[in-house]
C-alpha cells in the first residue's frame, strides 16, 4: 500500500506501523472518515460482516486510510491485495495473491466450489465452468477463514483489478451477512462496486494542509503558502507532502516566492523527475525494465537485466536510493507514480524495445499468458506471432473461467491478424468471452467487428447466434427474431442442422414478441428440418408449438405438443446444462399447463443440477421461472422463497435481465400472501430497475401485483391505475401477452367494484375469450369475469362454469377468489345462505395457502353474510422473511447447516443466523420442534 503518507509526531509511517493504536490524528482532516471504519473494525467482533468502497483522487489518502484499518485490526486476520496496472488482463491474478495465505482451507468447500477455484488458480485441471462458480467458492473460502477467526479484507488500488477478480470481490460483498468478515476496498472510481456502501474522500481544507505541512517540517508553515499550495494542488495530501518536500524553507516560510507551476497532476514529474534524471544509464534501464515487467516477477526483471553487463547490479543501486523495493520474488516501486513517470518519459520505439526484450527471457510455460502481452505490446503493425500467442493465452484463459480476461487478449489478437478471416473469427471468439463474462455492450460490439471481416456463412450464424441472445436478454425480442432468422438463412445451405437450431431459437423471440402465429410456425419449420436425433431443436420447437398453439386458443394440439416436450425435460443431460434447457424451463414455467403438467416436474431436477454444477448463472433465471410457476398454482410460500432467492443471486452476481422480473415475481407472491410493505417495496424496485436498465420483459408483473394488493385491501380504486397500466404497455414488443390477459381480467373486477362502465370493446373481448379453447386456469377467470359484468339471470351460470374450470386445474388462490366474488355477488343479492357457503370455502382456500389479507377481506365478507367469523391466525411462515423460509425449510427437510449454506450460497454464520431467528419467531429449540411445525402449520401453503 502506498498511495498516501501518514504522519505522527513528525515522522512517516508505512505498514511497519501495524499494530500502533488506533487514533484519528494520524489522518489529518480524516476524523469521520476514521470514526466510520472504526464502526467497521467492531462489527466481526459480533459476528456482523459489512462492506465499504473508498473512492478518492489518486493521492486523496484511500491507502492511508486501509492502513489505518489494518493498524486498527489488532484482533483480527488481515487479508490483503493490491491491484496492479500491468496485470489487469490476467484472470485472477489478484484473487490469487489474496488468497494465498488461506488456500491450505479449500479442503473444507464443497468439492465443486473448491475444484472451480483451484481451477481458476490454476491450482489443477482447467475446465471451463460457470464464472460465478468461483465467486462463490473465494466468498465462501472468505467465509470460512472468519469462522476460525474475525477477519478484515482490504484491497487497494481496486481500479487495477483485473475483472475476474473484481466480480469475485463484488459478488462477495453483496452476499455478506452474518460471517465476521470485513472487506475494504479502496478504488480511484466505484466500477462495478456501485451498489455498495461508498465512503468518498474528498480534499483536505486548508487548516488540515496546514497540520500536515508542520508535521512534516517540525515548522509552522505561512498562511499564504499553505493557501496556494492546498488552491493549486486541490488539497491533495500526497502531492502536499511530496510536492512540499521539494521546497525551500524560504519558500515555506513565505521569505521566497514559491516556484511555478504546482498541480496534482505534475505531482509525478515535480517529485521524481530530478531523481529519475540523475540516474546513470544502467541504473535507467533498470528502471525501466522494472517499469515495463511490473508483476511479472523479480527473477523475469534479473533476466532481461542479465542481458546487458552490470545490470542486476543497477538494480541494487535503485533499491539503495529508495526507488524500487526488492523481495523475495517481486520488485516494486515505492509508488505507482513513480512508475508513471517513467513510462510517460519513454517513446513508443523505447517502449516496444523493452517488452520484447522481457518477453524474449519469458520461456517457461507457465508465463506464456504475460510473455503474449509483451510480445503484444512489442508488435508495430499486424504480428500473427503475437496474435496466435495471445489466442493461446486467451484458451488458457477460457479453461480457468477468466472470460473478461480471455475476451481483452482474443481482441487484441484480432487487431494483430494479418488477414480477414482470422481477425473475424478472433472477433468472434473473443465476443463469446465477453458475452459469457456478462459484458454484453462488449461483446456486441466486438459482434460488429467480426462482421465486417466475414464472409464465412457458419461464422454469420455464430454472430447471429450470440447476438440474438443479447438482444432477446436485453429485452429486445423482435430484434432477437429478426437476427436468428437472418442466421437461418444465411447458414441454410451449408449446415441444416444449424439453420433449424437458429430457426427454433428464433421462435423464441416470436413467442416472447407477442407473436405465438409467428412463433408457432418458425418452430414447427424448425421441427421439420431438424433430425430427430437432434434433442435440443426438437425440444426447443415442441415447447414452443405448444405455448403458441395454447395462446391462439388451440388448448387440446397444445397440450399434445407440451406433453412431449415435458417428457424430455425431466432430467437434465449430465455435466453443466446450457442455455436451451433453462429456456425450456420459462418458457414451460409461465405458462397454463398446471391443469395437466406441472413446471415444478421438470424445473426441480433443472435446479438441482444446476445447483449442483455451481451454474449461478442460469440459476437466478430457473428460480424465477419456479417461482412463477407457484404462484399460478397457488404454491405461495415456497414461490416466495424462490422468488427472493432469484432477486437475490441475480442481484450477487449482476444479472439485471432477471432482477428485475424476480423482484416484481416476489412483489405479486407477497400480494398475494398479503405482505403489503415487502409488496410495494419489491414492486418498486423491480420498476426502478426496468428505468434503470430499459429492459421491459416481465416488469408488467409488479404493476400486476400492486393492482392485486389494493384489489386484496379491497380498494380498488387504487388498484385501476396499475392495471391499466400493464394494459396499455410501454411497447408491444415488451409486452407479456399471458400477463395482459389476466391483468385485464383484474381489471374488469377492479371497475365492477367502482361501480365504473365496463367498455363495449372489453366485453366484446370478453365474449371471444369465452368462444375459445383455453388452458382451464385461464377459462376459469375468464367465466369469472363475464359473471362480474352479467346480469341477475345470468351471473349464477358464468360463475358455476368458473368453478367447473377451477376443478379442472389446481390452483387454489384463484378457485378462492371465484368463490369469494360469487359470495359477495350473492349476498348484494340476499341470498345470504348461498353466500355463506361459498364464502367460508372461500375463506378456508385463503387460510390454506397462507393469502392473509385476502382471508381478512373473506372473513368479514362471511360476518356481513350472516356468519361472524374472523381468519385463523397466521402460519409458522407468515411470522418469516422469505429467505428465513427457505432456510427454515431446509433444514425442517433435514439438511445441515453446511448443506443448507451450500445450495443458497451463503455462510454457515449466516444460515446459524437465520436460524435462531427462525427458532425466536416460531417457538422451537430444535430441528426436530421446527420439522414438526412445519408439518403441521406449513404444509398447507407449499
């Protein structure tokens, strides 16, 4: 650490002054700044974890500030890593070095975590695997180190990560709770620390500078003095302290003018350029040479030294001047700056010469990853050498899960290609990386360049591939159509086979585009082309004939098509399931089969495996799709589980086109179970985050459950605005037609009870809905609706045939509120009898699933029909969170603390957290009082 000094009775401290008690003053103008970490430092002491990002100005003081931490952390264990400029490109190279000192613990991971992160350090056998994989086993390594021990993590110079490392870090705060672990990490810009508390450092004021500047010269400096240097050099204290070292003490003094020009930015050049100008010529190479191989290790410097005479010896001259500081493998300078100041004095030629001079002595295998670079940066004009030998740092890359990594180094190479075809394909390829690192911008981009070098028709239908996955997950489906028919065409000659494969993937993007007669028949050209041994294109097309023919009313052809498909999805292939099978699953999972087939059939083992594997990449996506599937079937807790555990993995790991739905997925599970503030605040976010980000798929479902919480708080007035809304659509091609339909159901109920005028072109719509063949769930509402809007001598018909659909399919939440409006119906009209039996079934459906308000609503409509009555007392899950839920579940299975923090990523700490709330909130003191409960309170509701 280095980028600030601190000073104490007028003399510096580095990082031998660990251990020196902790006091604000050693930090000038710092004292909230410290009194914040301070609040830190106690939390592990209590088993709290916490996360803070210093963001600041190079020079602000942020490394100060880390090793003000650490001299603060006198009974924790200190991890740390600093970021370095040179080995940004290199996947992991950070994580590495931070977890070196705890690696003798990957023994107690789970085999999967632990193989993914000695893969990723290259530690055994490379394999490429979810990147999350290794997030997940470098948190829980992090984890449980704290669990021997309270620990602080403190990484510096954060900007210099290299990507990999970052996502793990990042991954690892969000998921913190309750492990007695610390992590600080000081950075120049947040990045992709942006959702994490941020401490900004700002310039020091001028009686702060004036402290400093004392302590530095045991004198008090002039008024004036102090005043200039804190104007021009904006408070900085690295460059104050430096800057003003360089003075006179007439000059401090105020007796001479200060010499111009001062600025941070100079700071550099004004500190080290006299020292770097007075070395001799070997002592400058020297200098150099440490400059151009930063990271790449002391013996790689002593060999490209080694190739002129008295080299190595000037080395140890820099050491004795206080430039450079040598260890035992590595040498550093004793400030980035200094580094700077030496590269930014170099010409493009002297630059070049001295990395290929270092990767010239780079000939062991395991530096071929940093000698690619250096010969990289050592080509003038396209280089094949270098470019193949950065595309075999890029598969090396790729094997390690170090997908931004191995993207930088497949770009470079293409711009290094000689020809056309090779810079298309390395385009391509390393657009691949980017997109499977999550950097979609990226990666369409590097899509374009490829592009513009091809003239190969299967790498036209590689591009098209990649592109219509980032366009259809970006919320753009008719975009996503549109480029995955391109690629059939243009790969229909030469490959078939592909060209089905992009066809049924195409119909995807029909289907989601509101177009189920397009979609229909891309697949089913795409089921005809296809071989039959062709599983994947054969299941993608069955899947979607069914879903299509269902929304255009042809329920009995749909459910043939959707059988067959089911058949095939019950057990995902071995290894780490791809893409298509959890396409398979949303697209099954949001649909109306519960009458027939249940999504949870062939979603469960989808999970499991996933789960198994560490894909938590596709995770997020599955559990979202689960929990849509429990709440059409009336699953209301356990779809709440699933619920936030999506949002909650999508959040960890950054995946925005899934938080968003699962945030408004759990925002209609609460309305639902009647949580009304979790309710609106998920609701909130999940709109918050379609602004955010533009992505318009499925946010219709939060405006769905706020309409269906004020329907439940019987207001529904209230409840108009956000239904209509779903209605109308930002745009049709964002639009779920599934969730349009049901809203407008809703919204039928929602003017009825305002006594509002039903349009013509809604109940002529409600006519044709009523002529067509569709899944029972929905006919059900439909019949539902008509009986809303019927007159006396109609409405007892509509709603008996809602009932009779309603018996059809299991899903109780709905069934209940049929009978709860045919109830409320039948009292306005006096036959308060026939009310009360509809009623109390009414209520003992709502009371079964755990739907709080909705049985409220009930009850009092009961007590109005004759019947005092008032809903039962909550469950054992009402009084929990759901994520206490789920862990509540779990272990009422059985599962272990450990099993239980493996499958929902998170720390033993925090499932033991859990836990004892979960014990407080039900009344139990053991697994086996908990399993009970649940079997006796809980069933019911999942």
């Amino acid at each position: 650490m280095h980028e600030s000094t601190m000073v104490r009775h007028n003399r510096v401290f580095d990082d031998a002054s660990s251990g020196t008690p902790n006091d604000s003053n050693v930090l000038f103008g710092r004292r909230p700044e410290c009194a914040r970490i301070d609040q830190l430092l106690a939390e592990p002491l209590t088993g709290a974890s916490a996360a803070l990002v210093i963001t600041g100005d190079p020079g602000i003081g942020k490394t100060s500030l880390l090793r003000y931490a650490r001299d603060g952390a006198r009974t924790l264990k200190v991890l740390s890593v600093s970021g370095v400029e040179a080995e940004t490109m290199f996947p992991f190279a950070a994580l590495g070095r931070l977890l070196t000192p705890v690696l003798d613990r990957l023994g107690s991971l789970p085999a999967v975590q632990a193989d993914a992160l000695r893969c990723a350090l290259t530690l055994s056998a490379e394999r490429p695997r979810d990147r999350f994989a290794v997030c997940a086993a470098a948190f829980q390594l992090l984890a449980t180190t704290a669990e021997r021990s309270p620990t602080l993590v403190l990484v510096d110079d954060a900007q210099w990560l290299d990507v990999s490392t970052a996502e793990a870090l990042a991954f690892t705060a969000r998921r913190l709770r309750a492990e007695g672990l610390v992590l600080l990490i000081a950075t120049r810009d947040v990045g992709g620390f942006a959702d994490i508390e941020q401490l900004n450092i700002g310039a020091l004021d001028e009686d702060s500078a004036a402290e400093l500047l004392t302590a530095r010269f045991a004198a008090a400096p002039a008024e004036e003095v102090v005043r200039a240097l804190t104007a021009e050099l904006g408070g900085n204290p690295l460059a104050l302290h430096e800057v003003s070292g360089t003075l006179t003490r007439a000059e401090l003094t105020g007796t001479d003018p200060l010499r111009a020009p001062f600025s941070a930015e100079n700071a550099a050049s004004r500190i080290f350029g006299p020292r770097i100008s007075a070395l001799d010529r070997a002592s400058l190479h020297a200098l150099r040479i440490t400059a151009v191989a930063a990271g790449d290790g002391l013996e790689v410097v002593l060999a490209a030294l080694a190739a002129e005479p008295g080299d190595c010896a000037a080395l140890e001259s820099l050491e004795n001047n206080g430039l450079v500081a040598v260890e035992v493998a590595d040498v550093h300078f004793v400030h980035p700056l200094l580094r700077t100041a030496v590269l930014t004095n170099l010409t493009p030629g002297q630059l070049r010469a001295l990395h290929r001079t270092v990767a010239s002595v780079m000939t062991a295998p395991s530096q071929a990853e940093r000698r690619a670079w250096h010969l990289a940066e050592a080509a003038l004009g396209p280089d094949e050498a270098a470019a193949r030998a950065l595309e075999q740092a890029a598969d090396h890359a790729l094997r390690r899960s170090g997908y931004a990594g191995a993207a930088l180094a497949l770009e470079r190479a293409a711009e290094l290609s000689t020809d056309g075809p090779s810079k298309a394909r390395r385009f391509c390829a390393a657009a691949n990386a980017a997109h499977s690192a999550g950097q979609l911008d990226t990666a369409l981009r590097l899509l374009r360049k490829s592009e513009e070098y091809t003239v190969d028709p299967v790498l036209h239908a590689d591009i098209a591939d990649m592109r219509g996955r980032i366009e259809l997950h970006t919320g753009r489906a008719s975009v996503a159509r549109m480029v995955w028919q391109a690629g059939a065409v243009a790969v229909s000659e030469v490959d078939p086979a592909r060209a089905a494969s992009l066809r049924a993937t195409a119909a995807i993007g029909a289907l989601a585009a509101g177009d189920p007669a397009g979609a229909c028949a891309l697949a089913r050209e795409a089921a005809h082309s296809a071989s039959p041994a062709d599983g994947n294109t054969q299941l993608l097309s069955k899947t979607v004939i069914g879903n299509a023919l269902t929304l255009m009313g042809q329920e009995s052809d749909g459910m043939r098509w959707m059988r067959e498909a089911a058949a095939s999805t019950r057990k995902p292939a071995a290894g780490e399931p791809d893409l298509e099978w959890v396409l398979v699953g949303a697209l099954s999972g949001v649909t109306w089969y519960g009458e027939e087939i249940d999504p949870r059939g062939f979603l469960d083992p989808l999970l499991h495996q996933l789960r198994r594997s560490g894909a938590l990449g596709h995770l997020p996506l599955a559990l979202h799709v689960a929990a849509l599937a429990d709440s059409r079937r009336g699953r209301l807790q356990s779809g709440r589980s699933a619920a936030a555990e999506a949002a909650e993995l999508a959040a960890g790991i950054g995946d925005v086109f899934t938080l968003c739905p699962a945030l408004g997925c759990l925002a209609l599970l609460e309305a639902q179970v009647g949580d009304e503030q979790s309710c609106r605040a998920h609701a909130a976010e999940s709109l918050r985050q379609r602004e955010v980000t533009r992505l318009g798929v499925m946010h219709h479902v939060a405006l769905e459950g706020l309409g269906l919480l004020e329907l439940s708080l019987n207001r529904p007035d209230r409840a108009i605005p956000y239904l209509e809304e779903v209605n109308r659509g930002p745009e049709p091609d964002v639009r779920d037609p599934m969730v349009v339909r049901v809203s407008s159901l809703d919204l039928i109920e929602a003017y009825v009870r305002v006594g509002a005028d039903i349009s013509a072109t809604m109940r002529d719509q409600l006519g044709g809905f009523a002529g067509l063949t569709l899944p029972p769930a929905l006919s059900a509402l439909i019949w539902r609706a008509m009986a809303l809007v019927a007159g006396d001598g109609d409405y007892d018909e509509f709603f008996s045939r809602a009932l009779a659909f309603h018996a059809r399919c299991p899903s109780p939440f709905d069934a209940a509120r049929t009978r709860l409006c045919y109830g409320e119906r039948l009292r306005r009209a006096g036959r308060r009898r026939d009310a009360r039996e509809h009623l109390r079934c009414s209520l003992d459906g709502f009371e079964r699933i755990g739907a709080r308000l909705w049985a409220a609503r009930t009850a009092t409509e009961l007590t109005a029909a004759g019947q005092p009555a008032k809903a039962r007392s909550g469950s054992v899950a009402d009084a929990l969170t759901a994520q206490e839920l789920e862990v509540a579940q779990l272990a009422a299975n059985g599962g272990t603390n450990r099993e239980i923090a493996t499958q929902l990523f998170l720390s033993v700490k925090t499932i033991e957290m859990h836990l004892g709330r979960v014990y407080r909130k039900v009344g139990v003191r053991s697994r086996t009082q908990l399993a009970n409960s649940f079997r006796d309170s809980v069933k019911d509701c999942v």
